[in-house]
C-alpha cells in the first residue's frame, strides 16, 4: 500500500523530475507537426516550441536539427529570394548550434549541405559556381562520416540531377545516389534513437519513379 | 485510511505544481501587434507563439523568479522577471538594424555583389554583357551616370574626365589601371573581372574613406578563399590563358598567365591602321588568401604585364607621310591586405600597395618615358557602438613619384615629382530607425607638394518610403591632384575640387529594380594654361559644372530567361579649363547617352545570347578654321554588339562575340594640323575606331573534379 501510494505521489510531482520522459514526449509531438505544419505562422509556432526545447535541453542537438529543417521548409513557404536567404540563415544558424553539441555527425552534415543546396535555388546562375561547390562537398561528407545515411545519399542524387539538367542533360550519377539511398532506407533502424531522422524514403521512392524509371532523361 | 494518507500528499503536490497562466500582448515600439513570437518561461518548454493580434497566453507549473523571454527574429530579445500578480502582460520589442532590414544609402552608388539581393547588379554581369568584351569599365559603361567616350574606353562620369575616376581593390588606390591600347581603340582594365565577388560602382558623394577622384570611384573587393580546385584553359582568336586554382582548407591560391597577340587576327580583319607590330602582351596574376582565424584573412594579389606595338600613323596635313609610333609598358602591381575582428564590436581593416609603371611611346623622332612608382598604406578601424551606431576611422598615406623624360632630335627634357598625400578619415553611420539611415564623414588631406590642408565633408542620408522604394541624398566635396603633366611642370600646382549634390529615389522588387538619380556638381580650382609645357601660363581658377539626369531599370522577371536593363542619362555640363576661352562644353561630354543591353538563355541551343545598344549623342570639337571656339559637333554615335557562349559540355564552352555588327562609321572627334597650309586651311580628319568591328573567338576549357564547374559564369 504504502509503495504504491509513494509510486502514485512520485508520478504526480516528477513531472520536471523525470526530464527525459517529458523531453521525447514533446519532441514525439513536434517532429510530426513540423513536417506537417502548412502555414508559416503554424511552422513558426511549432519552430518557437522547439526552440523552448532546445534551450532547456542544452545537451540535445535534435531540436536543432528539427529547427533546421523547419526554416527550410519556411523558406520554401516564402517567393521572395531576400526572405528565402533569412530563413536559409536561420537554418545554417541551427545547424551550427546541433554541430557544438555533436560534431562530426552525418545527418548534420547532410542538413547543412541542405540549407546550401536551398541557397543555390534561390539564384542559380550567379551563385551556381558557390555553393553547388559546398552543396556537393557537405552531402560527400556526409556520405563519407555515416555511407549507410540514407538522407546523405538522397540529397547528393538531387544535386547530381540538379547540375546535370542545369548543364544541359542527364542524370549526372543521380539515379546511383536514389538507389543506393533506397537500400539504406529500406534497413534503416533506430533503435538506440528514436528521435533520430527518419524522413526521405517517400520523396526519394518519389524521384526514383519520375527520373531514374523513365530511363534517365 | 487511505484517502487521509492520500490527502496531505495530494495538498503538498497541488500546491507546489500550481498551475499558473500567463498571458499578454507582444508590439512593436510603435504598438503594431507582432506575429509569431516566442514567449515562454526561460529554462523551460513552457510557453507560447503569439497571434495575429500579438497576443499570447500559456499555463506554467513552474514558480519562484521566474524569468519571461519574448524572442523574435530581428527584435531585440527581452528578458522579463516575472511577477505573482498574473496581470496580463503587455511586453514591447524594438527592432534590430541590420543588414538585412536597413535602409540602404544608394544615393551615387551601384552596388554589385554575389550575395546580396538588394544589389541592382552581380559580378557576373560585368562578364556577360555583350560589347563589355569582360572588361569591368566596359560593362559600367552600360549604367547611367558614364558617357560613351569610346576612343578611350575609360570611365568618363558625369561630365568628369576619365582620369576624376579611381580604382581600389580591397581598399588600395591602384595607379594607371589601364592597360595601353592602340591610338582610338578602347583601352582595357588591367583586372579581370573573374578575380572580384562584389563591387561599389559610384557615380559621386562617395565614402570619406577615399579621395583624389573628382567625379567616381570604382572599389572593388577581391574574392575570398576559393571552395574548389580547377584548371582552366582558354583558347581565343587574340591569344591564350592558362589558369589554376588550388584550394586548402585555409588557404587558396590562383593564378593565372595570359598571352596575347593581335598579329593572327589583324592578318584576316582589315584594319584602318598600317601596323608594324600588332599589340602584344604578356600577363600574370597571382593571389593567394589565408584564412588566419575564424574572422581574419589576409590577401596578397600580384599583377605584372609586359606589353608592346608598333604602327604608322599618316600626318594629318600630309597624309602621305607616314611616322612611326611605338607605345611599350612594363607595369607591376602589388597589394596585400588583412582583416580581423578584434572583438565583438571592433574590427581592423590594413593594407599596403605597390605600384611601378614604365610607360613609353614615341611618334616618329619625338618620345616620352614616363616611371611612375606608386605606393599606398592603410589601416581603418571600425566600432559598433550598436545595431544603429557604428563610426570606421582610418588613415593612409599615398606616395607617387614620376620620373619623365621628353625626346626629340634637339635633345631630352628630364622633369620629375614626389608627391606624398597623408589623409585622415572620420565617418559615422547612424539609424533612426531601419527605415531612416545617416552617414557623416569628414576627410582631411596634406599634400606635400603644395603643402596644403583640405578638409571635406562627405554626408548622406536615405529613408525608406515603403516596402520596395526609397530616397537618398548625398552630398560631398573631393579634392584631386590635376594631370600629371601639370605637375610635373609645376610641382606646387594647386588641387582640383568638385562639390557633388545628388537626390536618388530607388524602387527595388524581386527581379526588377528601378532608379531614378538628379545630380548637381560643381568644379572649382581646374587648371587653366595657354601652353600645358609652360608653366607661367597656368592658372589654377578654371570653373565649371555638370547637372543631370540618370535613369535605369532593370527586368529579369517578366520574359522568361532573359534579363534586360536599359539606361538613360541626361547631361548638360560646361567648364572653363585647359585652353578654353571660357567656359564650354567638353569634347568628351555629350548630352544624352543610352544603352540597352539584354541577356537571354536559350535551352534548346544550350546558348547564351547578348545584345547591347548604345547611343551618345554629338560631342563637340574645335575647328581651328572658325572662329568659334569647341563649334563642331561630332554625329552621334551607335554601336549594337552581339555576344553568344554555347555549351558545347559541361566542361567546354564556346563563346564568341561581335562589336559593332551594323558596321557603322562612328565618328568620335576631328582633329586638325598645329599650322594651317599655304592657303590657311588647317587639315584635319575624322577620329574613328581602327577597326569598324571587332570579333572575338573563343574556347574555355575546364578541368575539375568536380564536373559541375566551368566557365559559363565567366562569360
């Protein structure tokens, strides 16, 4: 009796106590509403709660990278190039923030060379030569720190396929990237994290079917 | 039993978790309601986002000191202690000035980078714009606020003269940037374009950071460590390069050798001139940066050129005489520069240039051999007092020294300067808010030679009238040392000095800008002289002004692929200088200048198109057989230039290019005989281009690793 009523008065007043339940309990509900959040006052609300997170948890680098990829996605929301670049910004600035608390990571580095890839959509004829530069060198690191990160592998096809069309033609090794991304997905676990990344597999099985299965052109 | 257990237990929890609310309302300074801030309790996930209305409210369990944060991008941060009182809140942000949301002071100015987005121009413009023929001066001579002068291709800015506009790169004044060219042909920058990412193009009421240019300078920031290695190769129907560029994680270094020889081409194009040795020139650049920490870098960039040509040129009155003419120059620059942040708010900016240029020409038995060896250092510093106060100070010390030598047959004539300018700069940039901007500036000069004291006052202020549109003013006076001859002649001669006042109004959307700029200038201290060998003849109490208007816009949105911007400039100028009898408008000023230059990308060729149209309207000259002075007027002038690089790979590129495709006869001036003949006629003739077109030819190759690069951004 006396053990369940302490059990029942821990569970009441530890809520701040047990940190860790309340940290993926509230990164379980973001990260959802981060991919889905449609309008940019909605992602804004859900970047700020992340961001809440962040702070508190000083020693977490996933907020972070959730944050980055919501300013994408606010980038993405936006026409103008000037507000475009903001955001990319902001993006970059969070990465860097998740690179303090975890250096060398894979799926950071793939995230940065993300924000460059966003950077060179924005005006590709005058900063093509730049960043499609940092684009390609950020995802081979990637690729290099972690080979079976599936994203890292993804994301390098969509630049290879980029710059191939933007030259002219052909899939510029895109298709390799797709599959070998495929496999990847196709195992991926995360056991140890589930917090980890997981996104890309539908949009890469996406552009598996609209390029590489059309016989590459 | 168990529920008075239960009971104390319970009473403890619920009142160390009560839950509290709070709530408020986040504004601007102003009382405009600001939209998706972050409020929350610092620490802890609890908080909220405003809405539309600004307002916010959330509930915390948390107690005791609590802090309240409300952050939002480009606000100011505030950290709030909370009260117990659950009073709702009303919580006010100020704005922070920054680069991104600050009004811009544009008044006099064409800003050209590769990142910025408010920039009416990129870099890569200046290189694919056709009849630019990837010469910086050359594409700048497609902006209002330059006359078409094209005997020289030079920078000739609002009525100014082509020598009252100066280059820096990274800050340091670069002597004689020109390279030599054939007598009526466009001379070239020495600098390719390809070695700068941005660029400040002002047509007047510059920085008080530079001086010694009457009318324009022209500053130029140097590319910072390169990302990639590559080799280039270009093959052109005037000669060939070479350049490579090897990359480290803190350090690049570039370089580039170029050949040039006009014999081949002139061989196949008919020429009006009878050479003897076509123009050719031998090239190098080399830079190298180091990244020395997180913010500092420091840069050392060399250019040395050995150039030469020889041709006949017909005596005006006798045109059957053919005199020889010869034009040699061995130029050297180098300039090494650094910068670091010395702490959050304090930055340092310092450099060192060197200068040495042997410049000879002779026609038939006459000849001149003029040395100039230049040197230049710099330190500025600058402070951020705060987001809306920031001053940048600095002082520099510019050396020259030119050595002439006059030849003919009677024998020679040595003349010779050692001018040392020692300068201070002060200047203050403050906002009011993001939307109104002002700069102060004060600079003050010491001459050596003429052991004078100049202090001018450099002003400017914009404001931003709505989202996309604003207005500048400018206002600024500039000192300048005359021409060299004059000098030389007589060491002590006082500076030149112009007063500019310039009224701007920009309009700036996504892909299409618009500006509109009115100017006054006024000239004051010109050199005058009957005889410019003759000292005694000069007076240094010329006058003169230049008014006008400038025009641009710029379109990349509306027709798919293509980029166009067409300039205007309206200019009505006179001065009293030289050997005018009074004040006149100069030979190389002309009312109304126009150009027109579109770009277009045709996938389905895989080609870039260009095409420019200038117009100049007539110049005036002086024909000795009237009596009225600077009476003659030249016909105005047209030139259209086609351009086009095709991608023949990834890694190869074809590129070719054509002046003047209508093959019209421009006429740039007339000049006339020193003595009139028997019958007291003076002979003269019309000057115009050596060519009437002029065609390029070109393959660039590009080695890389990386296949995604090569020289399209170049061209």
């Amino acid at each position: 009796m006396r053990k369940n009523l302490f059990i029942l008065f821990t569970a009441l007043c530890s809520i701040t106590v047990l940190a860790n339940g309340q940290f993926e309990k509230a990164m379980g509900k973001n990260i959802p509403a981060m991919f889905t959040a449609e309008t940019p006052e909605a992602l804004q609300g859900v970047i700020n709660q992340l961001n809440r997170i962040g702070e508190a948890e000083t020693n977490r680098w996933e907020p972070y990278y959730y944050i980055a990829f919501g300013y994408i996605r606010m980038s993405d929301m936006h026409e103008n190039g000037e507000e475009k670049d903001r955001f990319l910004d902001l993006a970059l600035e969070a990465v860097e923030k998740a690179e303090n608390i975890k250096p060398n990571d894979s799926e950071l580095e793939a995230m940065r060379g993300y924000v460059h890839m966003m950077r060179l959509v924005v005006d590709p004829a005058t900063r093509g030569m730049k960043y499609s530069g940092m684009a390609f060198a950020s995802f081979q690191k990637a690729v290099q720190l972690d080979p079976t990160n599936p994203r890292a592998h993804y994301l390098l096809g969509r630049m290879q396929y980029g710059t191939a069309q933007f030259m002219g033609a052909g899939d510029g090794g895109a298709c390799e990237s797709f599959a070998n991304a495929k496999a990847l997905f196709a195992e991926e676990e995360n056991a140890d994290n589930p917090l980890a990344p997981t996104w890309g597999n539908e949009t890469n099985n996406e552009v598996i079917s609209m390029i590489c299965e059309k016989g590459g052109e | 039993m168990r529920a008075i257990i239960l009971l104390p237990f319970l009473f403890i929890c619920s009142s160390l978790f009560a839950q509290t609310t709070i709530s408020g309302r986040v504004a601007e300074k102003s009382g405009e309601p600001l939209l998706g801030v972050n409020v929350y309790i610092k620490g802890t996930y609890d908080g909220a986002t405003t809405d539309i209305n600004g307002n916010f409210s959330f509930t915390t369990y948390e107690e005791d000191s609590l802090i309240l944060v409300a952050s939002f991008i480009g606000f100011h941060e505030i950290n709030l202690p909370l009260s117990k009182d659950n009073e709702p809140l009303l919580i006010r942000m100020r704005e922070k000035v920054s680069e991104l949301n600050a009004v811009v002071i544009t008044a006099g100015a064409f800003h050209a980078s590769e990142e910025g987005k408010r920039e009416v121009l990129k870099p890569l413009d200046i290189v694919t714009t056709a009849g630019a023929t990837a010469d910086v001066p050359g594409a700048l001579n497609t902006l209002p606020g330059t006359q078409t002068v094209g005997e020289t291709g030079r920078l000739f800015v609002r009525g100014g003269d082509g020598r009252e506009t100066k280059t820096f790169i990274d800050g340091m004044l670069v002597h004689n940037e020109y390279s030599p060219s054939a007598p009526n042909t466009p001379g070239r920058s020495r600098f390719s374009p390809f070695m700068f990412k941005g660029m400040s193009f002002s047509t007047g009421g510059y920085s008080a950071e530079y001086g010694q240019a009457l009318s324009s300078a022209l500053i130029l920031q140097s590319k910072d460590l390169a990302e990639n290695d590559r080799t280039d190769i270009s093959l052109m129907s005037v000669g060939a390069d070479v350049s490579t560029t090897q990359a480290t994680e803190n350090s690049s270094f570039a370089g580039k050798v170029q050949y040039t020889n006009l014999t081949p081409y002139f061989k196949l194009v008919d020429q009006n001139l009878k050479w003897d040795k076509a123009p050719e020139e031998y090239n190098s650049n080399l830079a190298y940066r180091v990244k020395t920490s997180e913010t500092g870098m420091l840069k050392f960039y060399s250019n040395a050129s050995r150039s030469d040509m020889e041709l006949y040129e017909s005596d005006i009155a006798n045109p059957e005489l053919e005199l020889p003419v010869k034009v040699q120059n061995d130029y050297a620059h180098f300039n090494v520069s650094y910068r670091e942040l010395l702490g959050e708010n304090w930055g340092l900016k310092t450099g060192a240039s060197f200068t040495k240029s042997d410049d000879f020409a002779a026609l038939d038995t006459e000849s001149r051999d003029q040395n100039l060896t230049g040197f230049h250092g710099k330190v500025v510093a600058d402070y951020q007092y705060s987001d809306r106060l920031g001053i940048l100070g600095g002082v520099e010390l510019i050396r020259r020294n030119v050595d002439q030598i006059l030849s003919d047959e009677s024998g020679s004539f040595e003349q010779d300067f050692n001018e040392q300018l020692g300068a201070s700069f002060l200047e203050a940039e403050w906002f009011a808010s993001s939307s109104l901007g002002f700069k102060a500036g004060l600079r003050a000069e010491n001459n050596s030679l003429t052991s004078k004291n100049t202090l001018t006052p450099r002003l400017s202020a914009a404001y931003k009238t709505g989202d996309k549109s604003q207005v500048s003013l400018a206002y600024g006076q500039f000192y300048q040392a005359p021409q060299t001859q004059i000098i030389l002649s007589q060491p002590s001669a006082s500076s030149e000095k112009a007063t500019h006042f310039i009224a701007n109004y920009q309009w700036l959307s996504e892909g299409q800008s618009f500006r509109v700029e009115a100017y006054d200038k006024r000239y004051d201290n010109l050199t005058r002289y009957s005889q410019v060998f003759d000292p005694s003849t000069y007076a240094f109490d010329g006058y003169g002004y230049a008014r006008g208007l400038d025009l641009f816009w710029r379109d990349t949105k509306t027709f798919k692929n293509t980029d166009y911007w067409v300039s205007y400039s309206y200019l009505d100028t006179e001065r009293a200088f030289k050997d005018f009898p009074g004040s006149f408008t100069p030979t190389f000023a002309s009312t109304h200048n126009f150009s027109v230059v579109v770009k277009k990308f045709i996938d389905e060729i895989k080609s870039q198109v260009g095409l420019t149209y200038a117009f100049a309207s007539e110049r005036t000259y002086h024909d000795p057989n009237t009596d009225r002075f600077l009476s003659g007027r030249t016909p105005a002038y047209h030139d259209l230039s086609f351009n086009i690089s095709y991608l023949y790979s990834n890694q190869v590129i074809v590129h070719a290019m054509v002046n003047n495709v209508l093959g019209i006869n421009n006429i740039y001036g007339y000049e006339f005989a020193d003595t009139a003949d028997t019958n007291g006629v003076y002979a003269g003739r019309a000057i115009t281009p050596a060519a009437r077109r002029f065609i390029f030819l070109g393959v660039f190759i590009t080695l890389s690793k990386n296949k995604g690069i090569n020289q399209l951004p170049n061209l």
